[in-house]
C-alpha cells in the first residue's frame, strides 16, 4: 500500500482502490491522518466517515457533529 502523502499543513491521505480523477461517481476508499486541519469544500455524492482515533469535527448546514472513535457518519 502507497504511504500517506502531505497534502497540506497537518493534512496526509492515500486513495486506497483509486486516484481521483474528474467526477467521483464511483466508490473510493482513501485513509486520512489530519492535525487540527481544516477546509470547506462541497461533494454532489454521499461521502462516508469513521474516525479510528481522536475527533472528527464535521459542520454542515449550520449544524457540527463531532465524532469519537469508533463512530461513523454519512453526508
């Protein structure tokens, strides 16, 4: 399995089963190690989420969730 890349400052991914490439309308499984990172962008698609450790803050449409571990959210 490819190492976890430095995507920017305390933000590391892989793409498991694909590299993204125009529009994701098929399933993509990546690991993502972030350290007090955060970004706003927008998916047309259902993106999944389990946190293995730590906190997952996810804020969308006014409302935050956090995740713990163990725990899994869809948006």
């Amino acid at each position: 399995m490819a190492p976890l890349k430095d995507q920017r400052q305390g933000l590391r991914c892989r793409f498991i089963n694909a590299s993204p490439a125009g529009p994701w309308d098929e399933f993509i499984l990546s690991e993502w190690e972030l350290e007090a990172c955060a970004w706003e962008d927008f998916h047309p698609h259902t993106e999944t989420n389990f946190v293995l450790e730590g906190e997952l803050h996810i804020e969308s449409g006014g409302e935050t969730v956090i995740l713990k571990p163990g725990v899994s959210t869809a948006t």
